[in-house]
C-alpha cells in the first residue's frame, strides 16, 4: 500500500535530511523543494525518491555540497558559469536566475554553466523565468542512457529540455523533455512498484525489446520518435556541454553511481517579454491561445484537451489538497535511510 504524506510534510523532512547530509540551509530547501515539486507534478520517477541518491553522491565527495557557482566569464548578455562541481539544482537555480537578471537589463540572458550535476526536472528551473515574467529555456546534458542512431552501446544522453511562459489566468506554460522514449528514473520507479514497462522504452543488454525495467536498465532506452529523439539529444549535448567548455558525450557520470564527478552543463536562457511587447498583451494572447486549444469541438478523449504543463498544475492543486502517495518501498527506503542520520521520518 502506498504511503500518503503532505507536502510540507515531505519537504521538511528533505530538508532535514539534507542539512543532515552536509548541506547548508539554503541548498538544502532548494533540493527539497525541487524533489517535492516533482512529486507534487506526478513526476515522482523526479521526485524524493531520489534524495539518497544524491546523497551517495556527496557523500562520496562526488558532489561538492556547499560548492558556490561562480560567474566566470561572458559578454553583455551572455554569462558563463562555473557550478565547481556542486548539485545540480544548486548550480542551475543560479543560472536560470543570472539568466533572469540579464534579461532585465538587456531583454534576453543567457548562462552557459559547466561542472554541475544532475538538476532533477527542468521546468522546475524555467517555471522560475515564467514566474518573472520571462519565457524560459534550459537544456542539460546526462549520462550515456541510450545508443547513437544506426549503433550501439550508451553513448548519448536523455539530455532533457524545457521551456515555461507566463499565461495569463491560467497557470504557466511548460515543457519538459527528455528525448529518449522515457526517462530512466521510470524505469527505477516501475522496478521500485513491481511493474513491467512497455515494450518500446528499452531494449536489454543484447539488444532486444523488454518489459522487465530492470533489463531496460542494464541495457539502453529507446529515443522518442526514432532518429528525431537521438538527433535532438545531440543538439542538447552541444549547447550543454561543448557550449559551455564542459564535459560531453558519454563522459557524463549520472545521479545512479556514487563516485566520480558529474562534468553536467546546462544553457540557461530566458526573454523578458516586456521587453519584446507588453506582459499584459502576451498574457491575454497566452489566454487565447490556450482558449484556441480548449474550444469545440472536442475530441475523444474523455478529459477534454490539456496545454502543456495544464496535467502538472492539475496534478500539483490535488495533491497538495489530498497529499502525495508514496510508493511503499520508496517510503520504507527513505524511513531506513533517514534513520541512519538521526532523522526519523513523519510517515
């Protein structure tokens, strides 16, 4: 059975385990923050599930706690960054809000930032430019998931993506993209529940279509949308991590091993509409354009039409009302593990 807990809740308590860690207050509620809202999206395969194993991480010295990102270099509106091996969502909050910043001054910014690690769900990171006023992009790079078009073996990353807009009365416009067919952490999330996963996510070691997750995790995800997905991962290893002066290609060690630094980039852009045109007139076509969206007729679906992101903020209102359900083993890990740092879980 699973366990349902309240978010604040959950977030109080991944922020004691983080300070526990080693962190400081201030990075220890952002990467609380970020795995909550994961959770609180319905992307739990992003969520506080992974807390421990970026604790591995620090506590390996494989990630560096209490690292400060450093503004290193650029142009105008243009930064570089150097995140000094410190986590992920440390080191892109930073840049997205640098990126903010300059586009307060000069109508776009930018960050290319290098030496970071895994940062969890995108549009947490674009939802702070969309909430400013801005429309929002970030790309990172990953470790190797799944094999290069036409080869073999994990060379390329999911390398995800996202963009986020303010809309008006409704809740932000968000993407968020991992260009293989699934994210990896599915497949640890469907592992954790016992479930098989479709047989178009992975392929085993020998190549050959599974729906056993832990087979899809010794072997290689399939890209979205066949050679477009794979084409795309590689433009996203670019703006990530040879744009940045960062590490690329299958050099990227992921949140899954304990040692070795991550070498991660991201490219952190955002456009300050009221620059380009008032807010309030992108806001009122952001509505009319979701309205356009939303008209008759309907199609056959049974909950009508969604914008992108609409599932997420629809998914954040109920759970924050009706609490969030964690998959026992996830609960029973982090009761384990939290116990092993003198923090005793409130589930």
């Amino acid at each position: 059975m699973p366990t349902t807990v309240h978010h604040g809740d959950l977030r109080r308590f991944a922020t004691d385990c983080c300070r526990g860690m080693g962190l400081e207050t201030k990075g220890a509620e952002l990467i609380a923050d970020s795995l909550v809202q994961a959770d609180l999206w319905g992307h739990q395969s992003h969520g506080v599930m992974r807390l421990f194993w970026y604790g591995a991480r620090l506590r390996t010295g494989a990630t560096v706690g209490n690292a400060k990102p450093e503004i290193d270099g650029g142009l105008g509106s243009l930064a570089t960054m150097d995140g000094k091996n410190g986590p992920g969502q440390v080191v892109a909050a930073a840049a997205m809000s640098h990126a903010v910043s300059l586009s307060k001054e000069y109508g776009i910014g930018a960050v290319a930032a290098r030496n970071s690690g895994h940062f969890g769900t995108a549009m947490y990171f674009t939802n702070m430019a969309a909430r400013a006023g801005c429309v929002g992009f970030i790309s990172t790079n990953a470790s190797p998931a799944m094999a290069p078009w036409g080869g073999a073996g994990k060379r390329v990353g999911a390398n995800p993506w996202s963009w986020a807009a303010p809309a008006g009365r409704y809740p932000p416009m968000m993407l968020d993209i991992s260009n293989t067919a699934v994210a990896r952490g599915k497949l640890y999330l469907a592992e954790k529940r016992g479930d098989s996963i479709p047989e178009h996510w992975a392929v085993d070691a020998d190549g050959a279509p599974t729906t056993d997750p832990a087979s899809g995790i010794g072997g290689a995800i399939l890209p979205m949308a066949g050679h477009k997905g794979y084409a795309i991962s590689v433009i996203m290893d670019m703006l990530s991590g040879v744009l940045t002066g960062g590490r690329f290609g299958d050099s990227i060690i992921g949140p899954y091993a304990p040692e070795g630094s991550s070498g991660a980039g991201h490219l952190a852009l955002a456009i300050d509409v009221e620059s380009a045109r008032g807010l309030a007139e992108f806001e009122a076509d952001m509505e009319s354009l979701i309205d356009g969206l939303k008209s008759p007729p309907g199609g056959p679906g049974p909950d009508g039409v969604f914008y992108p992101g609409e599932p997420e903020a629809l998914s954040d209102a109920k759970l924050r009302r009706d609490g969030i359900e964690l998959p026992e083993e996830t609960a029973e890990e982090l009761r384990e593990k939290s116990r092993s740092i003198g923090i005793a879980a409130p589930f």
